[in-house]
C-alpha cells in the first residue's frame, strides 16, 4: 500500500476519474505541481552540494587528526626510551 501512494504521489490525475484538463482548479494544481517539483530539485542539489563540502572536510580533519595521533606516538616513544635510560 505504501508503494502504491507513493508510485501515485507524482501524478496529477492519480485516482483513475476523468478531468477537465482546462479548468482553473486543475490548472493551479499543474502549476503549483511543477512549482514543487523545482524547489525539490533546488533542495536536492543544494543538500548534495552540502554533502560535497562535508566530506571534503572530513578527509580534511582526518588528515589532521592522522598527524595529531603520529606525533603522540612519537612523543609516546620517545618519553618511553627517556624513562628507560633514566
């Protein structure tokens, strides 16, 4: 049931009965149908041009924090070889 609604949710005619396609009521639907379906474009690019940035940035920090985890070994190493020498 749930496929069947949203299969259906794109159309204009979705229930089967005949339209007048020229009345202004059917027409207003046509046109905020096609108005909808621009701002969902829009949103959809939007969110995957956001998506582009986040993951740019992530590989970003996990360069960073690749760095940040090899200079606490480094510095891990060498308080070990102080401690053993002293």
């Amino acid at each position: 049931q749930d496929a069947k609604k949203a299969r259906k949710e794109g159309r204009l005619v979705g229930n089967g009965l005949p339209r007048l396609l020229t009345s202004d009521e059917f027409y207003q639907r046509v046109v905020d149908h096609e108005r909808v379906a621009v701002q969902d474009k829009v949103a959809n690019e939007n969110r995957r041009k956001q998506k582009e940035q986040r993951s740019a940035l992530l590989a970003e920090w996990k360069e960073v924090e690749e760095a940040r985890k090899q200079r606490n070994k480094e510095q891990k190493a060498a308080y070990r070889e102080q401690l053993a020498l002293w």
